[in-house]
C-alpha cells in the first residue's frame, strides 16, 4: 500500500522512514504467511482425504463367515435300488454371504465340511455307490467343485454295514469388481445301491470369505 506525502518535520524523517520500512515488511511476511497457510491448508486436506480412503479401505478387508453347526437337514436316507442316481440339492440357504465393495477386489473363499456315509446291507451280496458334490458360487456363477464318495461291487454275502468319514476342503480365489457380490455354496447327495441303505450326513459346513487387495 503506498503511503501518502510526507509531511514530517525534517528531524523526524529518519524515524519516518523506519515505520515505513517495518510495516512493508510486516506485509511481506502476513502475504508468505496467507501463502504457506493455504499450501498447508491443501496438504491437509489432502492427508484428510488420503487418510479416510485408507480407512475405508480397511475396514473392506475383512473376513465374512456362515457356519452349519451341526447335520441340520444334511442327513439323508436312500433306501433299495433306485437310490438317487441324480444329484439331489439339500437345503444350504445358510450357507451364503452377501458383500459390497467399492472397488475391484479379490475375495479369498474357504469352504470346508465333514461327512459321514454309512451304508446298511441285509445280508446279501451288495453293489453300492454314493457321492457328495459341492459347488461354490459368485454371482449365480459356479467358480469351483468338489466330489467325493465311494463304489463298490461285492460278490460276496455281507451283513452289517460300511461306513465313511472324511472331510472336504475347498480353496479359491476369485476378482470381482466394486458392487454387491452374493457368495453362496450348494450340496448335492447322490446314491445307488442294490438292496440296503444309505445314510449321508454332513456337519460343520463352514463358508469363510475374505476380502483381500
């Protein structure tokens, strides 16, 4: 700001000069200070916005999981020697998670289940086959599965019965893009068996998904 004509006695000219030069500097410095303010003003703010990102981020990279604790319409009979030679789906509504990502993401799914099949002859000579399918699912999309059981031809009399346990795991990584996802696991039993019966049971259906970068 330029000063109006000066007026000063002639003694007090230095001193007149002096308080000109201070305020000019005065002003210099409040004009850096406005500067540096607003460049400090920008960088938090983008620390801020940097910073909520990282959060939301974090809090996306998390595990998700549906457990069957026990064989809650997993068992199943199938007597003579119709069987179910077709797959037949139980109930494993349970057995699905639902997830909302806001951006493209990788899921990390884990499945895991233990199985007993126990078959039943009468006495006779026996063949018998059964089978345990499971299908995991994104999106209505089957992206892994997984068979087990056994098949047998007897030719010789047998009483009592045969029985089976395992366990079945399954492992898969899969990319999906940012949006809802539906993550979803079906079972499906399958036996044969000329005279006698079979029972199959699963319990501890466990679905685990983890979202990962």
């Amino acid at each position: 700001m330029p000063f109006p004509k000066n007026n000063l006695p002639t003694g007090v000219l230095p001193w007149g000069r002096e308080v000109e030069d201070q305020i000019n500097t005065l002003n210099q410095i409040v004009k850096k200070n406005e500067i540096n303010n607003s460049a400090r003003d920008a960088i938090s703010q983008t620390n801020i916005t940097n910073l909520l990102k990282l959060m939301a981020d974090q809090v996306e990279l998390r595990t998700y999981a549906v457990e069957y604790g026990f064989a809650q319409g997993t068992k199943l009979s199938f007597i003579g020697s119709t069987g179910l030679p077709t797959p037949t789906y139980i109930d494993t509504s349970k057995l699905s998670i639902e997830i909302n990502l806001n951006k493209p993401r990788n899921l990390l799914i884990n499945f895991s289940s233990y199985y007993s099949a126990q078959t039943l002859f009468p006495g006779t000579s026996t063949k018998y086959s059964w089978d345990i399918t499971v299908e995991i699912y994104v999106d209505d999309e089957k992206v892994d599965a997984q068979t087990t059981g056994r098949s047998n031809d007897f030719g010789a009399a047998i009483s009592g019965f045969v029985s089976d346990v395992g366990s079945m795991n399954m492992v898969k990584i899969v990319s999906v893009p940012a949006g809802y996802h539906r993550i979803y696991v079906k079972e499906a039993f399958s036996t044969s068996s000329s005279s006698g019966a079979t029972d199959i049971t699963t319990t501890g259906d466990s679905l685990i998904v983890t979202v990962i970068q």
